[in-house]
C-alpha cells in the first residue's frame, strides 16, 4: 500500500521527467518532502551528531541538504542530516525498536501511526517545550507522539463529461440513481469511513466518533460499483481512463488530473478530508533530542512548506504560509482558509483508538 | 556402520548453517503467532471466530483451485502438443512456454489490465464487433485475478507433466492402435493413465505456488480480491498486528507441508523440485 509521502515524490519525478518543473524546483521540492536519499542506499549515522531523516522514496540527497539540512545546520553548528528512504511504516519502525538498535531519527509517519506507535511504548512523545504548538494551524497537526509539517486531503473527485449537474458532497457520491457509474475509494478505512458518515447525513461539525457499523455498511452499499485505489498514480489512472466517474483521491493527484484534462475531472473541496502529514520519532533514537530540534525548525519556517506547495500541492501548515501562497496556486491550497474552513480535519486520536479495528473490517467489507 | 557416520558429519555444516540462517529465524517469526498479544492460542482462536480471516482462507483456496484446475488442463494440452511434436517444433513450442517466465510479473499484471479493462483491447473489440452492447467486468475481479495467475503459472504446470510425457513408450500407443483400439481409447485407457503421475506433481506445484501469490491479485483484484499474501502484509507492516499476520503465515506454512506430505505418496517429490533428472 502506497503512502501519501511515497506517492508525492513519484509524481515530483513523473513532472521532472515530463519537462514540466525543472530541476532546481524537483531538488527543492523534494527536500520540503524530506524525500533525499544518501548515495549508496540506507544511510546510517556516522557520527552522533548525524540525524536521520527516514522517507517513502528512493532519491538523491542533494536537495535536502540545500533546503533543510543547510539551514539546520546553519543554526547548530556540526549537525548534518540524512536521509534513509525505506519507507518508516509502523511495523518496520517497531521491528526496529524492539531489535534495540534504533537508526532512525525522524519518520514520515501518520495521525493514526504515530498513536498506534506511541501507546505501544515505540514512540517518544513531542517536546512541546522545544516544538511550537503555534507553528500549526491546529491541534489536529501537532499530536502527542507527532507533529506535521505539510498536510494533505482526501477530496471528491468527478468526471464533468459525464454529470451536467456536478455532485456536491459525499451524499450525492453515494447515490448511484442520480450520478450513476463507478465509484473509486483507496483500499484504507481513513478517510473513507468519514465520506461514509457524512453521507449519512452526520453533520461535518460533529463528525466524530464515527458510527463505525453503519459507515462500514455504507461502504459496502457501493461495494459492486466501486473499484479500489491503492497508490497515487493508479488512482489517477482510473479517472484518466473513464474506469471510474467519481472517486475520493488525494488532492495532489486530483490537480493534475484537473489540469492534464483541461478540467474535465474536477475536485471538489467540499467536505474534503483534510490530514496532517505526521512525523514521528522512534524511541531511543541516535539524535535523542536534536530530532526535536529539526522538527521544530521543519514546522517553524513557512518558505519552503510554499515551495513544496508549489512543486506539488501538499499543504503548508504553518499559520503564516497561506498568505505567501502565490494567487494562482491559492485554490490547489488545502490549507488556503477558504477550503479549509470547507473541509474536515481527520481526528487522529479517534483513529488512534479505532484504526486497527476498522482497517480489518473495512478490508472484510470490501473483499466480501 | 562407522562410514555412515563419517558421511553424515560432513553434512553437519551444511545443516547446522541451514538451521542457524534459516530454519531458526523462520521459527521465530512463526512463533510470533503464539506469544502475541498475549501467551496462548487466541490468534488460532481466530480461525474458528473471525470471518474475515475465514474468508481470506476461502478466497485463497478457491482461487487456488480455480487457478490450479485451468492451468493444468491449458497446461495439459500444451504439453501433450509439445510432447508429440518433431524435435525442432519441439524447441519453438519450448521457447515459447518459457519465454513469459522471464517477464516480471509487474509487468505481465499490467499488461492484463490494458487488454481487459472497460476501454482494454479485448472490450473495444467485442463492441466494435457488436458482440456486446457494454463493456464485460474483466477485470478488478476475481476473474481477473484468474486470468492473470493462470497466465503466470501455465509453464509451471506446462513442465513436469511435459517431463513425464516424455517417458511414455511411443510403441504403447502404437501397440494399442495395432489391436484395434480407437484414436480417444488410446488416450483415455493408455496416454492419460501413464501421464498422471506429471499431472499430480503439476498440480501440487502450481497450487503451492498460488497460494502465495500477492501481486497478480493486487493489481488485477481491484481491492476487492483479498489473499493471503496481503492479508499477512496489511497485518505485520501497516496494523502492527503481527501476532495475526504470524498465525496465517504459519497456517499457511503447515497447509503447503501438509500438500506436500499427502502428495509425496503419489508423486515423486524430489524429481519434481528438480533434484534428480
């Protein structure tokens, strides 16, 4: 299963590669990502003052030096950054942790993750004496056992030639009578299951806690008229090809569908599921506290959350970022004020309790 | 009795690296299953209470069948052709069973879903014949994942079944043409019941093998198609549940040595794994 990081950095290559960003722009979104990667595969850290950042994608390192590192760097003298692209999911980070040999300093991770890491003793929790909880637009990114510096959402998608009355919400995604045709969903209960909820009427404002048998059965409703996305570029193909007519996809990969089609895939903002991009630092890590540091300084500095935005459209999170945003790239925002207030921030604690459980059955409820 | 002995220690490395290297690691994973979330048999519990692992289990057996079932009768014919041709043909209908071996399965996966998607090649023609008035579902279904493992394990079928063909004496069939047998009883009464021990070893190796397949129904399942293989990833990397992960895992280790123990009665194992000519 494809991350929302890993998907980033393929579609930064895929634009490099098609001429459209030039390398500068790839070199420095990539390293807004974190998504670097030191010569010769894993990194390790050579000294202790090394940090070691770990990605979702397989990349060279250069960018990340010039954008975040140097800067880190510039600030306290001796501390270099690394970057590891082995992809940081839950079990490898526990399987790490509990070898008693933590490499790692600072993983691309999730809301949902980062709780089911930090209540299992894998996770150490964020200093909030050294990261600002200010430096985030709200408390759904700045998490006990994790902080996010970029975020992303979750939003309806539609193919335009088909419908001439546009679907608005996610009541009318589930209703087949009035826009009929195949629906597309990623293989994940986040996020999914609150598009279920909402189009069970639940108002958007008091969404949580999820009824969790009801929206799963509502996922199943559709189940025969829908087909499952499990990473960026396949959800993408699906709504290129005219597989599926309506779908619930990552906001990056619906602006480029937007824009490759001239339009005639449009996303809606409407009830979007909004999602902190989460780092974690696994217990006992080298760096110990310096990690904090970095992430503090990733969370702190708005300019390179823009560039990032620029380059692909994952969302700033600092408070002062949206105002830097240049007007054209403003509605690819989903942290520009006007989407957000129109969408749902992902509630990571709930998830936390709840992601296990609804995971398993959302995967029996599609594979049934 | 001493020279026995004497044969049996120069093995010891071998067994001993196998045991430290391999086997000891693969046990430890396995034993996850028994020590997580807590000491017991709760995660095997499961098995018997849990219907979504049921269905995992009844998914992949199924699909196993299925696959095993249509590989070996595509595979059967093939290798019946292969068998009866002249030695030059011979090579060509070879190289071409092998030759789809040597493409990744990424690749083959991909490729089904170009030919049967609604806008595939294989949809276009049969509207542009006017066949069909709308597209077929072939794929993002269990169909799909049938086609694309029946493709991938054709030449594994196509094989061992080949092998034990060759050994039939040619004059048997001769013999039973000359007593006045007809065309269908050579085959049914002669060819077939001298192949079967090839078709057994063929079956046994293609339904090991579909057991463990993970990609092909990934890309080919459309999320709806869920196996082992992945159900085991979902479990270990992205819900930290490998208690669960290491119980199937396991049941699924001892349901391919259980396959390979009642069949080894039948069919020789060791010729079939390539250990002797």
């Amino acid at each position: 299963m494809q991350t929302f990081q890993q998907d980033c950095v393929e579609l930064a290559w895929q634009q490099y590669r098609r001429g459209k960003v030039g390398r500068r722009t790839l070199m420095a979104g990539l390293a807004a990502l974190g998504a670097t990667v030191m010569p010769g595969g894993q990194a390790e850290a050579q000294a202790a003052r090394d940090l070691v950042m770990v990605n979702w994608g397989g990349l060279a390192n250069e960018g990340f030096s010039r954008f975040y590192g140097a800067p880190f760097t510039a600030e306290h003298a001796g501390v270099k950054t690394v970057q590891d692209s082995t992809g940081p999911s839950a079990g490898r980070i526990r399987s790490m942790v509990e070898s008693g040999r933590t490499t790692w300093d600072l993983c691309d991770s999730s809301a949902s993750s980062s709780i089911v890491l930090g209540r299992a003793n894998l996770a150490t929790k964020i200093d909030y004496s050294i990261v600002n909880r200010a430096d985030v637009i709200g408390p759904g990114f700045a998490l006990e056992w994790g902080a996010a510096p970029y975020s992303f959402s979750s939003v309806l998608v539609y193919d335009s030639a088909k419908f001439p009355t546009p679907p608005q919400n996610w009541a009318d995604f589930w209703d087949l009578r009035r826009f009929p045709g195949t629906r597309l969903l990623r293989k994940d209960a986040v996020a999914v299951l609150e598009a279920a909820q909402m189009s069970l009427g639940r108002a958007p404002a008091s969404l949580y806690p999820l009824d969790l048998p009801a929206s799963l059965k509502r996922v199943g409703e559709i189940r025969r008229n829908s087909v499952y996305w499990a990473n960026g570029s396949e959800s993408e193909q699906f709504m290129r090809t005219g597989e599926a007519v309506m779908g619930q996809i990552w906001h990056t990969r619906a602006k480029v569908l937007e824009q490759e089609t001239n339009g005639r895939i449009k996303a809606v903002w409407n009830q979007g599921i909004l999602q902190p991009g989460i780092f974690v630092i696994p217990r006992g890590n080298p760096g110990g506290e310096m990690a904090q540091r970095l992430l503090a300084s990733m969370l702190a500095r708005p300019e390179p959350q823009v560039g990032l935005l620029e380059f692909l459209g994952n969302g700033p999170t600092n408070p002062k970022a949206a105002a830097l945003v240049p007007a054209a790239l403003k509605r690819f925002n989903p942290t520009d004020p006007p989407n957000a207030t129109v969408q749902v921030v992902v509630n990571g604690e709930w998830w936390g309790d709840n992601y296990q459980n609804a995971n398993a059955e959302m995967m029996d409820t599609i594979s049934g | 009795m001493r020279r026995d002995l004497g044969w049996w220690a120069l093995l010891l490395p071998a067994f001993l690296m196998m045991t430290v290297l391999y086997i000891a690691p693969i046990v430890q994973v396995l034993a996850i299953s028994v020590t997580e979330p807590q000491l017991g048999l709760g995660n095997y519990d499961r098995l018997l209470t849990n219907a979504g692992v049921q269905r995992v289990i009844l998914t992949t057996l199924r699909i196993g069948l299925l696959t095993t079932g249509i590989a070996l009768l595509l595979g059967y014919a093939l290798a019946y052709v292969i068998a009866l041709a002249r030695p030059a043909a011979q090579r060509w209908w070879l190289l071409g069973v092998l030759l789809p071996l040597w493409i990744s399965v990424l690749v083959r996966a991909f490729a089904w879903v170009t030919l049967l998607r609604r806008q595939g090649l294989v949809n276009q023609g049969l509207q542009a014949s006017g066949l069909i008035d709308a597209p077929l579902p072939l794929v993002w279904n269990e169909f799909g994942v049938v086609v694309g493992m029946v493709h991938y394990m054709v030449p594994y079928a196509v094989l061992p079944m080949l092998a034990s063909m060759r050994e039939i004496d040619s004059r048997l069939l001769a013999a039973a043409r000359g007593l006045g047998a007809s065309r269908g009883t050579v085959f049914g009464r002669v060819f077939l019941p001298l192949s079967l021990p090839g078709v057994v070893a063929a079956g046994v190796l293609v339904f090991i093998f579909s057991l463990g397949f993970y990609i092909t129904p990934a890309i080919l399942g459309g999320g709806k198609t869920l196996m082992a293989a992945e159900w085991i990833k979902l479990q270990i990397l992205d819900l930290v549940r490998w208690g669960m992960g290491a119980m199937l895992a396991t049941v699924l280790v001892a349901a391919i040595l259980a396959t390979l123990a009642v069949f080894s009665r039948v069919v020789d194992l060791r010729r079939l794994f390539g250990a002797r000519a």
